[in-house]
C-alpha cells in the first residue's frame, strides 16, 4: 500500500519476554475516500527489516509498505 511518510521516531525497549526491540515508529498520510483530507497512521518496523534501506531519505516522499497475513509490516520500499 502506498503511503506518504511524514514522520520517523527511533524505538529502543526491552520487551516482556527478554528480548531487545531496535527499529522506527513511521508516521504516515494516507488518501482515503471515506476521510475528507487524508488518514494519518503510524506502523513499527524493525531495523532488520528495512534492509539497508535509510528510512529518512524518505521523509515527506512517498513509501509502499507490504503487510503479512497479521497486518505486520514486512518490507518498506520508496515508491
């Protein structure tokens, strides 16, 4: 799906079960055509996931994310 990035926050926490989450929270815009303006939303991804990819070379382009069956993201690519 395509997106418009807006917004990048680091994370770093240790989550409940032990292990250690490095990655971005991405604010993004969206067009919907049931919103009038545009439909913000906001995903997590791991740093692992992004492949290389430098999430701010991005920033206010346009982005396609791809989710798994769980509505995860998986991979982020420039659009």
């Amino acid at each position: 799906m395509e997106y418009k990035l807006i917004g990048i926050r680091e994370l770093s926490f240790d989550m409940d079960n032990g292990q250690h989450y490095q990655g971005y929270k991405m604010y993004v815009v969206l067009k919907n055509e049931y919103v009038q303006g545009l439909e913000t939303d906001s995903f997590s991804i791991r740093f692992e996931q992004l492949k290389g990819l430098n999430l701010f070379d991005y920033l206010n382009k346009d982005i396609l994310v791809y989710f798994n069956k769980k509505g995860k993201v998986q991979i982020v690519t420039g659009a």
